[in-house]
C-alpha cells in the first residue's frame, strides 16, 4: 500500500483546519470520500439521473443498470447472494427493519448486549411494549462479552443480535462462535458490522449470520445509503416494513400481492445515486484490498497503543480484549472529553467525544460522563499518530488531573 498514493485520492485530506493540517481520527462516525466516489455522484446526475425500475426509457433503464450493479457489487462483497441485500438509509434503519418485520409474539425474547450503539439497543427495548422481554449480556473488565451465556440461552430467544466491533472500546467479538452457539438452540442471528465491514473481510456464508447490518458513510460511500443483508430462506416470515410503490406485483382495493425480496423491503424511490457511489467505494477498496488494509489498519492500531504508553494523566477505556479495532477510547484525567475534543481540534486534529451513542456502555457500565475517541482509517498514518500523541500529552500535561 502506497499510503501517499491513497491519500491524494482524498481531496480533503489536504485541508487545513485552524491553520493546521487535519488530522481526521474521526472514522468510527464516519469516513472520508475518495475522489472516484466524489466525481462519480456528480458523473450520475449528469448522466443516468433518473427513477430505476418504473420506466422503460434510456435514463430510466441505465439508472436500473446502475442500481442493480451495485447491489451485485454489495453481494460480492460480502458473499452473499444479490436477492438478499436490501438497500435502506444505514444501518439504523436495517435494524429498525428487522425490529418490525419480525414476527415477534408476547413471551418471545431478544438478547442483545451491553457494548451495544443505541441502533442495536433501542429497537429491541421498544419491543417491551409488546410484551417481548430482552436480555442484555454482560461484559468482562476487559471489555470481552460473557459467551457462556450463548451456550445455554434463556427459553423462547427469538433472535440473538450483537455488534461485530464495540465502536467505544473496539472489541472484536467472535460473531461466528456466537452464531453456531444461537443457531444450535434455534435462534437467528443478526449482526451488526457498520464498525466491521469497513476495516476487514466479512464473509457472510462464514459466519452464518441471518441478519447483517452496515451502513455506506463508513466505507467511503455518501450518506444515506446503507444495507440489510437478510438470509434468503427467512424472508418468507418477514412483513414489509414500509409499504408503497414497487413492492407489489399486483395490487387491488380488494387484495396485494407482494414482489419477493429485496424489492419487498424497498419501497418508494430509493437513494439510487447513493447505491451507485457504494457501488464506487467497493470498487476502491477491492483495489487495495480488504486484507491489506486490515494489515495495515493492524499495524496502525499496535503503533497508537504504543505511543500511549508514554501518556501521563491520560485513563485509556479501549482495547483490553484479546482482539480489538482501530478505536483508542480515553479521557484526560479531570478534563471533560468535550473540552479534549475542542483543544485537539485547535490543532486540527478531529476526533469524537461524548456517549457516542452507546450512553448505557458509557454512563452505567463505564461509570463516566462521556469518553473521547480517536479511531483510524487506512488512510491515517504514524506521523498523524505522532502529531496527535503530542498534541495530547501537551494538553494533559497542562489541564490533567495529577
């Protein structure tokens, strides 16, 4: 990998931010886009714009072309059949999907676990309302979940869901384990992967999930466009979860006839330049290579924990587990992570701060009020990583807590 080559892919990257160069460690929330996505979003509205599917005419059919490529791109990805990728917003809305298209039934249960982004933990609370209990898996002091629970689970566990990778303190849980264990008691599984997919190889086959959540913006793609990967044997028992143009065959003021997945999830126009520039950002990364970029996201991660260890006045919530992401959690001892977040981004460095939307993981289990977050790409470096490290022992030298 020619990191400078990848680099000047990204025009933003070039950028000064409070008359310093940017540093963007804010990809946990979402990515950088490289030029051919860019140019190719502007490419599509001057060439193929139109609405997919409901005409016959040359825009019309190309812009058909366009949508269907990208989800055949999105399949191959993932190893996964095209039928079963459902395109929505992000992978908020495809857990959101699966929460009501699921028949769940008064008595039923779902587990889900307490690392988890409020996109896998609210869906599921809102089910109390219909009388379906959830279960929440505890976590170790190393961050790690309690997998003997997976081995005997509670009577009528419908679904079990979990996150590939903690987005606060970067574990990496064994989703396939998790998946045999579940299936063995009749349980389906659904994962959510917007903090996996985009750092390395996920194979869906492998790892036999029913259900796979990810979300476009993380991967180089626009916003607004996500995926819902639904196994193709158990779309029969899902309901639609939105109802509207293109997901009928036939319809009557007397009786519908539904089309078969994926359409029967679509409905309405969908974010079709966004599928295309998806389509774009899987193209890029197939370039470089998922592998390579793991390795070098790897390598970038082991230099960042390592440079921290030269950190004073600094408390490190992130990679304890056995295998972790690109996520560096942490505070600065006696200063809120907002105002570490501000200090940093006086040097142009970006990061996040906050309950990053796992308020449960952070204020109940963690016991804090927020926690800052730097977290990598391939497209980061070591010098950034040197930049920040200083920048950072500078600003905890000087406001931490001693």
């Amino acid at each position: 990998m020619d990191i400078e080559e990848i680099r000047r892919d990204f025009p933003i990257l070039s950028k000064k931010v409070n008359g310093n160069n940017l540093i963007y460690f804010d990809n946990a929330a979402t990515s950088q886009k490289p030029s051919v996505v860019i140019e190719g979003i502007k490419y599509f509205y001057e060439n193929i714009n139109a609405n997919p599917i409901r005409s016959i005419h040359y825009l019309a059919e190309k812009a058909t072309e366009a949508y269907n490529d990208a989800r055949e791109k999105v399949a191959a990805f993932i190893n996964a059949e095209p039928e079963e990728i459902v395109f929505v917003r992000n992978a908020t809305e495809a857990i959101n999907l699966v929460s009501f298209a699921f028949p769940f039934k008064e008595g039923d249960r779902v587990s889900t676990t307490y690392m988890e982004h409020h996109s896998n933990l609210l869906p599921w609370l809102r089910l109390k309302e219909k009388g379906v209990n959830i279960d929440i898996v505890s976590i170790s002091d190393d961050y790690e979940l309690n997998m003997d629970y997976y081995k005997q689970l509670p009577k009528n566990t419908r679904l079990v869901t979990v996150t590939h990778a903690s987005n606060v303190t970067g574990t990496v849980n064994d989703v396939k384990e998790i998946t045999k264990l579940s299936h063995e008691q009749g349980s389906l599984v659904l994962v959510d992967a917007a903090q996996s997919i985009p750092h390395m190889k996920f194979d869906v086959k492998d790892i036999g999930a029913d259900f796979v959540a990810f979300s476009g913006h993380k991967m180089l793609a626009p916003f607004g466009i996500g995926v819902l990967y639904i196994k193709k044997d158990i779309t029969e028992n899902l309901t639609p979860f939105l109802t509207g143009g293109e997901m009928i065959k036939d319809v009557s003021l007397s009786r519908i006839i539904y089309e078969n997945a994926p359409n029967l999830f679509e409905a309405g126009t969908q974010n079709v330049e966004g599928a295309y520039g998806l389509g774009l950002a899987i193209d890029y990364l197939n370039k470089i290579g998922m592998e390579n970029i793991e390795k070098y996201e790897n390598e970038l991660t082991t230099y960042l924990y390592g440079r921290a260890k030269e950190l004073n006045n600094v408390e490190i919530y992130s990679g304890k587990s056995k295998i972790f992401s690109s996520i560096f959690s942490f505070n600065v001892s006696g200063l809120h992570s907002h105002d570490t977040a501000y200090l940093l981004d006086k040097k142009g460095i970006a990061i996040r701060s906050g309950f990053h939307c796992a308020q449960p993981l952070i204020e109940d289990r963690l016991k804090l009020d927020g926690a800052a977050r730097a977290s990598l790409y391939f497209y980061n470096t070591k010098e950034e990583i040197d930049t920040f490290i200083n920048e950072l022992n500078n600003i905890a030298s000087k406001y931490g807590r001693r």
